[in-house]
C-alpha cells in the first residue's frame, strides 16, 4: 500500500467491512512507538474534544489564564 503525496491511503474494503466504517465514518489513528492503529470512533466526540486530547502535555510556556487571556487580547 502506498501513501499519497496529500497522505492518503485506501482502507481495504475487508478492513472496513471488518470495523464497521462506511462513507462520513470518523475513525482515529493510534500512534504507540513506531507502531499505528486504526481505529473507527465509535462514540460522538467532538472536533475541539479530539484537539484537546491532541495537544495536552505538549505545552513548552507556562502560562497561568489571566495569562492566557491578556495575551490574547493583546493586553501588555
């Protein structure tokens, strides 16, 4: 199987029918090591839910709220 220059792949039809993903499926990609999971999403989680997970622990400044939020609003 080949990756597209976009990074795409084709999900075998077996595979699919197997996890149950049909056309608008969500489905996740589970990174362990060098190791990756397909996984179909079987419950209703939200983008900025997915993102949230995504991102956590991965912050290099420590920034406390007012922080956050005067920096946002470009408050010096």
């Amino acid at each position: 199987m080949r990756v597209t220059s976009k990074g795409q792949v084709t999900i075998p039809r077996s595979v699919r029918q197997r996890l149950g993903i049909f056309p608008q499926s969500e489905v996740e990609f589970v990174v362990e090591g060098t190791t990756v999971f397909l996984r179909a999403v079987t419950e209703e989680v939200s983008r900025g839910k997915r993102l949230v997970e995504t991102l956590r622990g991965r912050a290099t400044v420590r920034m406390t709220t007012d922080e956050i939020m005067a920096f946002t609003r470009g408050e010096e």
